[in-house]
C-alpha cells in the first residue's frame, strides 16, 4: 500500500511554515492519541502516520529532499528514514506534559526537585449560637509538622549537605524510551528528591521535619454560619525539605440553641402562652440572644402558630452592616390536671359559647354538613 503524501496526512499545504506544522501535528496528535482511542486500530495507525509525517516535515533537511523526491528519498537506506530518536521523544513529552499533565511542562513540577509544598490541614470548631452573634478569639492546639531547626529542613546532619542524585542529575525525574514516546518517571534512586543524603539529621532522620504541637489564635467573626470554613494561609504541615507550607482550613459548626433556630440572619423562638393569655390579651417576656429580654404584646384572640416580628434583635450579617430579626412563634398550651371547679368552668363557658366565639371551627364543621348532605 503507497504512502500518503505527508502535507495530506498534516492538513497543510506545501508551504506551510514550521509553526502552522507544529499547530496541525498537535491538533492531530491530540485526536488519534490511543490513550484516548482505546482499542481502536485505525486510530492507532493515523497516529503513527501522524508522527512519522511530523517527524520529517519538522527537519528542515528532510522536509527539503522530500520536497523534491518525495517518498522515495527515505527508501532503501537513502537520506534516512524519518525515524523517532530522541529529540522526537523529548517533544512529544512536553506536548503531551502540557496537554495531559499538570500543565507546567518539564523542570516546573512544583519548583526544585524534593522541595514539595506541605499538606493542608484541616480543624473542626463547634461554637455557641451566642459566639456566633458577637464572635471571638479562639486559641486552639493541633498536632503537625513543622520544618527540623537541627538541619534547617535539609535533612542532613549539621555539617554536612545532601549531593545531586547520579541517577537523574537532581531533576528527580529519568526517562526511558518506550516505542514512540520517552516515557518519565520519578527518579528511583532519590524518590523524585533530586538529592540524596548520605548521613542524615538525627532529629528528623533525614525527613527535614518533626512532628510538634502548636498554638495557633483565630479571630471568629461575627455572624459566621454553621459549615463556614476559614482558611489560614501557610499554617498547615511544612514542605519536604524546604518547601512551603500548606494551609489550615479551619471548620466551624454552631451547637444546637435551647431556644432558638436559626434561619440566615433571622432568628426564630417558639414560646407556649396560656389558653387565657391568647384569649384575653397579655403580654410575655422572651429572652433576646444578646442576652437581653424584650416583651411582646399579645392580643386578644391570638391562635397558635401566630407570629410576630421584633426587628433587629436577629443576627448580624457576616461582613456586613445588617442585623437579622428575631421571630417569636407562639403556641396556645391546653391546660391539663384540671381540678372539678375548672372543669365545671369550662364547661360553663362550652355551654354559652357561641359560633361567633370559634368562628374557624364553626366554619369548618358547617363546610363538612354541607359536603356530605349536598
């Protein structure tokens, strides 16, 4: 079966310059990758007819005797076919890096070799409803890792420093040809440290950090919710060797109130008021979360599930000028434990009721009379 001409396989013309080589060649490589082909055989061929095509049209040298020769210019050992050493497998690792990987391309792998950034960490705090309206300072204690002072988080005995890795030459990365592609790892030898310590820090054992108790304050705001995460930056585990710190990430979570339920910055109480308070009037004291008291005015005829509205005396909005309000939800309580003379009361009053005294319940019974009779 003949070859296709490269310029086809690329989608270029004749005169395509390198750069509109390089931009078609990833484009295609991208597409017919068998990582993202699985399985598919024909994929697999247009990738490599991809590669080989690129592969020559990319040296200037070749792309000029098959310009003029065309294919059988490489034929029968003559100016070389275009193979894949190892510049093509440099590149297309960095293609293939930057595409598929953590985007930084080679040498960026989070900075020097070894010197990892620090775990995050992270802390629950449970609060009051009351801390939360007015917030506050919390000291807390947490367990972590911290850089070793014997070594300055080298890992090495003091005198002493770590030498390169003979392996990877302290990239902490080697490569290995595999097909078309050079394939990296992280480094055997030094466990993509770049560094290998010959006599290692008593302290840390050659770790480059110890595990210490610290004491850190936090400043909770006030208004801040249940779930509310506040991030301390560069508070968390120290990095490997040298490297930066992670952070803490500090969780709140607010106790459950006796009183109260919290809705956003509203406030929400539900307080049991006597058969006679919600009958004759009356006023009742309810506890504000400031600490306060405040009375509400309850009027004659008051039903259960009634509510009233006392504006401001909520929570604070996190960040923010505005105050919530609080809600008072009353419930009419039923007496129980009646003695004979409440009773022979009650059943006094039952007598002389009248519907205009239960107006919602005479409704109701007249509406169900007349759904069954028609």
């Amino acid at each position: 079966m003949s070859k296709r001409d490269y310029y086809e396989v690329l989608s270029v013309a004749k005169t395509a310059s390198d750069g509109e080589l390089k931009v078609a060649f990833r484009k295609l490589a991208m597409q017919y990758h068998p990582d993202r082909n699985p399985g598919d055989k024909e994929a697999e061929i247009k990738f490599k007819e991809i590669n080989e095509a690129y592969q020559c049209l990319s040296d200037g040298q070749k792309r000029a005797a098959y310009d003029r020769f065309g294919h059988a210019a490489f034929s029968q050992g003559g100016a070389g076919g275009p193979g894949f050493g190892n510049e093509f497998g440099d590149f297309m690792s960095d293609i293939f890096d930057n595409f598929f990987g953590d985007g930084r391309g080679r040498g960026g792998r989070g900075g020097a070799p070894g010197r990892e950034r620090g775990a995050d960490l992270r802390y629950n705090l449970e609060i009051t409803l009351e801390e939360a309206f007015a917030g506050k300072a919390e000291t807390i204690r947490i367990p972590t890792t911290v850089t070793c002072e014997a070594c300055a988080g080298t890992g090495a005995k003091a005198g002493s420093k770590p030498r390169p890795c003979p392996t990877c030459g302290g990239y902490g990365r080697v490569r290995a040809a595999q097909g078309f592609f050079a394939i990296e790892r992280t480094c055997p030898n030094c466990h993509g440290r770049g560094e290998i310590v010959d006599d290692p820090c008593g302290s840390c054992a050659g770790a480059g950090r110890v595990t210490r108790e610290r004491t850190l304050s936090i400043n909770v705001p006030a208004g801040v919710d249940d779930g509310l995460r506040i991030r301390l930056a560069g508070e968390g585990e120290s990095g490997l060797r040298g490297g930066p710190a992670g952070d803490l990430y500090v969780f709140l979570s607010i106790k459950p109130h006796e009183f109260f339920q919290r809705d956003g910055a509203d406030l929400f109480c539900r307080v049991p008021i006597s058969m006679v308070t919600a009958a004759l009037s009356g006023e009742i004291t309810v506890p504000v979360i400031d600490g306060s008291q405040t009375q509400v005015r309850i009027p004659a005829g008051t039903q259960t599930a009634k509510q009233f509205r006392i504006k401001g005396k909520g929570m604070p909005v996190l960040r923010g000028r505005e105050v919530g309000d609080l809600y008072i939800q009353v419930f009419v309580e039923t007496p129980q434990n009646l003695t004979k003379r409440q009773r022979e009361l009650l059943q006094e009053f039952d007598q002389s009721a009248s519907d205009e005294n239960h107006p919602e319940s005479a409704g109701f019974f007249s509406k169900v009379k007349d759904f069954f009779t028609g």
